[in-house]
C-alpha cells in the first residue's frame, strides 16, 4: 500500500525533506478485536513530527516502533475512515462503518499517513450517522476533541459567577486554539469575554470564532500590553515556556487558574533534549502541578491516546465545532 513513511529516525528538522513517499508491506487481515480501516483522511501534528524524529516530549519517554527498511514507519496518529475489515471478536463496528480515532503508536499500532490503518475496536470511534461531519474534518478535530476539550473542562467556567469571566488564549490561532475558542464562544453559562493572543494576521479568524479582543504578540509581551485591564480569571496556553508564565502572572487573579497544553518548556518536542533539560522541565512541571500555596492554580492538559468517543461526541457532534483546516493532497487520488 501507499505510504508516508521513514526507514530510520529523521534528524532533528529533516522531517519535511527526509520523508519518503511509496510502497510499504500492506497489512494483514484483522484477528481478534482489531479493525482494518481503509483511510480517507490524516492531519499532520507537531508530535507526528516529533515521533518520526524520535524526539517527542525531548526524546526520552514516548518512542514508536524503530523504523527499518524491512519494516518502514508510517507516519501520522489522526485519522477518519471507513471500516475495511472486522475480526472476529468485533462487536459493534461493521464493514462500511464510518470511524475516526487517534492512534497510540507508542503501543505499535500502524500509523495513518497510508492507505489503510489498524487499531483495535476499542480504539475506534464511531461517527454518527446523524453526524454530516466530513472525512477531512474528523481527521483533523480528534486532537482538538482531547487536548483543547480537556483545558475546557479544566476551567469549571460552569461555576456560578457575578459577573462575567474573562478568558485569555495564547497562542489562539493555532489549530487547537481555534477549537478552544469555539468551545468558549459556545459556553452556556456566566457570560464570557475573551482576548486571543495571537498575529495581527490571524486577528479576523480569532475574532470570527469567538474573540472579542485580540493581542498582537509582535508588539510586545502580553502581560505589558493588558497590565492595565481586568485581570483574567482563566488563562489557557498553547505555546509554553518560563515567558509565558510570566506574563500570564502579570495578568491574573488571585486564584485563577492557568491551563497549558505545553507546560514550562516551549517547542519540547523539537529536539532531544539531554538529561540534564529532561529532568529539569519534568522536575519543574511536577513542582508547577504540586504547588499549593501558590497565587494561582497551574494546570496541564494531560491526554494519551486513544480518542474516546465521549469526548468526539461531547466537543464535535453535539457542538458542531469544526477546525480550521489547510491542507492538500499529497500521496494519491481516489475516485
């Protein structure tokens, strides 16, 4: 079958020119719970590259499988498509079913960026008949069903509130901020007012998926710019490092919450880091996580794969959230 794939690790920053394009062995018939899923669509991740350079969170806890040239890696975690093939301990999935889901290659599953995936039914979610949702859109909103839809939840904005609650998003133009800010636009509860950090590029997206204020970061730090305003109940982070942080405590109430995605090291996953680096960012998450008498709360969004289908039911089919999507075919055409 066709394939993105590597026969060995990427150097750090190669991915993109280092990637081959071809034949890899197709895979077998499914045995016992597994599905063989014929694949319409894939979305490409910030840790589908960190995987294929074997660097994801600094390169010392998550691996794939070591590629080979006898057994390529295929690239890609999300995925949607329709159900090829059922073993015979299937129960609810059939032939023709349309799916979506994640994939946990750190537990060898098969990647996605190929003609056909693997996972077992337990893995898989079902997408509604009643959903109109589009292959391509279910493949690129299962990380934004998981990691923005936990921050979501993280901030209890259901508490009853006296007045409205203010809500800061950095890094909001991004393809999980973008979901975060619909989720908030969404919110039936205490008012919400919202200030996107992000480009002035970006502002007329952020602005039309929920943003009533924006934050042009080339400006200037955030946390100087909105010095002067209320200060936030909630700050949701995208982008991640001491910078971040830093500014966010310039902006906060007492008590709020601060809820990242990343934690206190920016772009972890862009290179291997040495043990020193690893232990100190876990060390220093840890300390952040466990700290009790401090100002204001910090919390991370903490997500492993699979996708479960509460979560693509909860922030995709009954909110009728889409991501903002750029893409383009790149390995073949079907009819």
């Amino acid at each position: 079958m066709k394939a993105a794939h590597i026969t060995t690790w990427c150097a750090q920053g190669t991915v993109a020119d280092t990637i081959l394009f071809g034949q890899v062995p197709s895979l077998p018939p499914p045995t016992k719970t597994n599905v063989l899923i014929t694949v319409k669509a894939s979305s490409v991740n910030v840790d589908d590259v960190a995987i294929l350079q074997d660097t994801a969170a600094g390169g010392w806890c998550f691996h794939g499988r070591k590629p080979t040239v006898a057994q390529p890696f295929v690239g890609g975690i999300e995925y949607s498509g329709v159900v090829a093939a059922i073993g015979p301990g299937v129960v609810a999935l059939k032939v023709g079913d349309r799916v979506c889901g994640i994939q946990d290659v750190m537990a060898k599953r098969p990647g996605t960026w190929s003609e056909q995936t693997m996972a077992p039914e337990k893995e898989i979610v079902l997408i509604p008949a009643e959903c109109d949702i589009s292959f391509v859109q279910a493949a690129a909103m299962g990380m934004g069903a998981c990691v923005s839809g936990d921050m979501y939840k993280r901030a209890q904005l259901q508490k009853p509130a006296k007045s409205e609650l203010r809500c800061l998003v950095v890094g909001a133009s991004g393809g999980l901020g973008t979901v975060l800010l619909q989720l908030l636009r969404q919110h039936k509860g205490p008012t919400l007012h919202i200030v996107a950090v992000c480009s002035s590029a970006n502002e007329e997206k952020v602005r039309r998926l929920g943003a009533d204020e924006v934050v042009d970061y080339h400006v200037g730090p955030f946390g100087s710019q909105l010095k002067d305003q209320p200060k936030f109940d909630v700050v949701f982070d995208f982008v991640g490092g001491k910078p971040v942080e830093q500014d966010a405590k310039r902006v906060m109430k007492k008590g709020a919450k601060f809820i990242t995605a990343c934690g206190p090291m920016a772009a972890v996953g862009d290179r291997q880091l040495s043990c020193c680096e690893w232990y100190g960012w876990a060390c220093g998450l840890t300390c952040r996580l466990c700290a009790c008498c401090a100002a204001t709360k910090y919390e991370m969004a903490m997500f492993l794969p699979p996708m479960k289908a509460m979560d693509f039911n909860a922030f995709v089919v009954e909110t009728g959230i889409r991501a903002e999507i750029a893409w383009k075919s790149l390995l073949w055409k079907r009819p």
